[in-house]
C-alpha cells in the first residue's frame, strides 16, 4: 500500500514538473521580441551563462534580467524572482516587498522612496562565504550578511530591512548594526550610526533602517547568560562495504547552512541525520560530542568523545585568519568481519556546564554496482518510512533523547495499525493496558485519539526521567503485554551500557 502512494505521489509530482516547464517555455518563446526598457546587455549575461562564468551574484542577476527581458507584462514592476538566497525586483514610485522566503529576509520600500516616473533595479543576496572579524570581546555575529543593490543605490525616505537573528536571552545582549560598503571588497564593517540610520532588534529579527544599498549584518556582545542558537549535524561518504568507515560532526551558524551543506557535499559527505539545533553559552565552556550507541559489529577505532572548541563556535575567525573547523571526525572499524549494509551510531552533544542535552545520528547504507543503496531490514527503518513517520509524529520529542528517533518510529508506525491476537489486541492498545490505562479511556482514545503510540510513549517520558528508566519500564511494559516483537526492538537499550 505504502509503496503504491509513493509511486503514485511521485507520478503527479513528475506531471506537475512537466506541466511548470512547459508553460514556463511558452511564455518565453512568445516574448522573446520584448523590447529591454532598463538597458540590460542581455547578450552579454546569456554568454556569461552559457559559459558558466562570473560570481554567483552575477548569476543570479543574469537569470533575472534575462527573465524580465523575456517576460512581457504591462508592469513589469510585478515581476519578483527569488531563490533561496537572492531575490530581485523592478520597483517604481509605489514601492513594496523583496523577500528571500526560505532565510526570512525582507526588504520593505515605502511609497513614495523612488521617484515618480522612474523604476529601479533592487535585488538582495545572502553573502555565505563572507566572514566578519569581531572587535570586541565576547562579540559574535548573529544573522546573515544581507547585501542590497546595486550598491550606492539612494532613496527619498528610508527603505526598511529585516532579517532573522540567532540571539536567545536576549536582555543579556548588546546588539549593533553593521554595514560595510559593498562596491569595495577591501572595506572594513562599521557600525551604523546615528546620521546613516538606525537598527535594533525586535524580537527574532534584525531591523535596519537607512536610504542608501550596501552590505548589512547584526552583530552581539553576549554576557555569560547570552546563547546563541546554532546548528549541527552529521557528514559522510556512501559506506562502500569496507571495515572503516569516517564521518564527521560539523556544528555551523543557522544563516549558513546551506553553504555548509553544500560545501560537504562538494566534498562528497552528505548529510547522515537532519541538521539539529544546539543552544551555545557564553561561559567559554567546550561542547562535548560522545559515541552512545553503535551498531552492533563496529567500534570506534579512537576516542570515543571528541569536542567542539568555544571559540570555534562562539567566533568566526581563528588567530591566523583561517577559517574555524567548528567540526569533529570519528572513525568506526567493523570488529566482526561480517559483510554489513550499512554503519549506524547515535550521539551525545552537550556543552560543559550546560544542561541542554542534545543526541545526532548517523547512519550510512552500502553502495552496490549501479550506485543503488542496501535497503535496511526492517520496512520501517528506510528513508521514505521514515519521512512519512515524521511528518505525522513530528520530530522534537523529549523521548527521542531516551530511545533513538528511529526505533521510537518503528514502534509507532507498528502499533499504531490495530490487530488482534487469540487472546486479546496485539496493538497499542495493550501497551496501554499494561501500563494501566482503564478500558473506557482506551476505547475513547480508540475513537477520538490519533498517534495512540506516540501518547503512551509521552507518558511514559514524563513518569520516568532517565533512559535506562524510560527504557526498562518500556520493554516490561511491552512484554506484559505479549507484544514480544516490539519489546526486542527496545532491548538493546535497557542495558544502560550505551548510554553511560
């Protein structure tokens, strides 16, 4: 059944492609005499395309000038091109919004900002591979570097610009808008005074208010109880069946994931888990990545703890000017020479002094001839099941921190599906007798409840605080109720061992 809507899903997705490109052609051979009213050497930017030359920035400009020269619409001050870190516009005398939808970003244009009877060309880019030098102590930069253009482009009234910043407490921050001239790739970020405009920091976001394009960022000198959020995750190669396998761990600022991950990738290390959340403090402490859980059949090879310098994460820049690893490598050796499909771990990441705990996975599957992956045994345990568990259960449960993410899946999308046994349900429903729900509150939750496994397992997390508990009075729990299959899947946890 499952695989069938996947098929399905997929069919529609393929025609639906297939329908956008086909329009997205139509309108581009029936307006390809469109007469340029801006000047655009629209020449000059498909050769640049076609040969792959020029920044991204150039790029990105290139396409959207080549799509305004393409596209006839009677204003073409409605035409918005965006990607995820660009956007570009044509604006006239009334002004409005440029956003880049997936960073947050927005530029607001008041009416009246531009001259009547004249249109410019706005766009906006996110800066990934720029860094900033801080100047003081304990100062961090906290949001992305936003440029506008064309640089030196001036207005009638200030134009409004916001973005989101990674702050948290925040009344233990001091913030200060940055700006750096962006024709001059020698400048140095100065703050905005007084006479320029004005920032400050309204809730989650960065709010710059000035008349003139350039590059701008947010910046934060942080006390001890300042935190920043940033991200982590997990990276590596394919498992191509050998005894070794090395992944690495590589803590980034929010604003640049998706640099990071394409720069791993470029270096053929993808992502092994999703990119998480960890919550830094300024107390100068380290964060400690540990080894909990291993695959049976692999070891570490080497430490089995490894750790994230402060100051790698809290700056941007080391000593010398070179850029901060913010990351760590492990190395897994196979100890039973057995020929596996694939290399599993879970981790702990916890900075010193912290009580935020956070736990990664990693997990790798076998290449094979034709570059097609090993699928893992248990149905529930492939990417597609698994995306799908999530998206009904969600993914920012604390019991994912006693159990791994992916067992806790397995065992909802498997109880979940009522069945009866000879003596009685062989589903959650005799989870829940065992743990000594009364029968009238299992069959109102039969009728009105929905993740019925995911409820019981909460309420387990809240009576029991640690996961050797958690994990013990599980698979009691789950073997009182006969449900012999599922109680296997939580055994390897009750040990206590992996998690010391």
């Amino acid at each position: 059944m499952y695989r069938n809507f996947s098929r399905r899903l997929e069919e529609e997705n393929r025609l639906l492609r297939t329908e956008l490109l086909r329009i997205d052609a139509h309108l581009q051979i029936q307006q390809l005499n469109f007469n340029n009213q801006f000047g655009l050497d629209v020449g000059l930017v498909g050769q640049h395309l076609k040969d792959g030359q020029g920044t991204t920035l150039e790029k990105m400009l290139g396409i959207f000038r080549l799509k305004v020269s393409m596209i006839k619409l009677k204003d073409v001050s409605e035409f918005i091109f965006s990607t995820t870190i660009f956007a570009a516009g044509i604006f006239d005398h009334k002004g409005g919004n440029l956003t880049i939808k997936d960073a947050d970003v927005n530029l607001f244009i008041p009416e009246g900002a531009i001259p009547k009877g004249t249109r410019k060309e706005v766009y906006m880019y996110l800066d990934q591979d720029e860094y900033l030098k801080q100047e003081q102590p304990n100062e961090t930069r906290v949001a992305p570097i936003v440029h506008c253009g064309p640089p030196g482009t001036t207005f009638e009234v200030p134009f409004v610009l916001t973005f989101p910043h990674c702050a948290e407490n925040k009344d233990h921050w001091t913030f200060s808008g940055k700006i750096k001239d962006s024709s001059n790739a020698d400048s140095d970020w100065e703050p905005i005074d007084d006479t320029e405009g004005i920032s400050f920091v309204y809730e989650d976001h960065c709010i710059i208010m000035v008349k003139h394009f350039t590059g701008f960022t947010m910046t934060g000198v942080a006390e001890t109880e300042g935190t920043k959020r940033m991200n982590i995750c997990s990276f590596g190669k394919d498992y191509n069946g050998g005894n070794t396998y090395t992944f690495k761990v590589r803590a980034f600022n929010p604003y640049d994931k998706e640099a990071v991950i394409k720069y791993q990738s470029e270096n053929k290390e993808e992502r092994r888990d999703d990119v998480h959340i960890i919550r830094i403090q300024n107390t100068g402490e380290d964060v400690k990545v540990n080894l909990k859980e291993i695959k049976e059949g692999w070891l570490s090879e080497y430490e089995l703890e490894m750790t994230l310098k402060y100051e790698e994460l809290w700056y941007e820049k080391n000593d010398d000017g070179c850029d901060p690893p913010a990351g760590c490598r492990f190395r897994l050796k196979n100890t039973d020479s057995n020929n596996h499909d694939s290399v599993h771990c879970r981790m702990k990441v916890k900075q010193n002094g912290n009580t935020e705990e956070n736990y990664l996975e990693m997990e790798a599957q076998r290449i094979i001839a034709g570059n097609q992956m090993v699928p893992l045994p248990p149905p529930a345990h492939s990417d597609f099941n698994l995306q799908i568990s999530r998206q009904i259960a969600g993914t920012q449960h604390e019991f994912y921190k006693k159990l791994p993410e992916k067992v806790c899946h397995h065992l909802m999308t498997n109880l979940d599906v009522e069945r009866e046994g000879t003596n009685g349900p062989l589903d959650w429903r005799a989870l829940a007798d065992a743990m000594g729900i009364k029968a009238d509150t299992i069959e109102w939750m039969r009728i009105y409840a929905k993740n019925h496994t995911l409820k019981l397992l909460n309420l387990l997390d809240k009576q029991y605080k640690t996961p050797y508990e958690f994990c013990n009075m599980l698979y009691e729990k789950l073997r009182e109720a006969e449900l012999l299959r599922e109680a296997e899947w939580v055994s390897p946890y009750t040990s206590g061992v992996a998690r010391s």
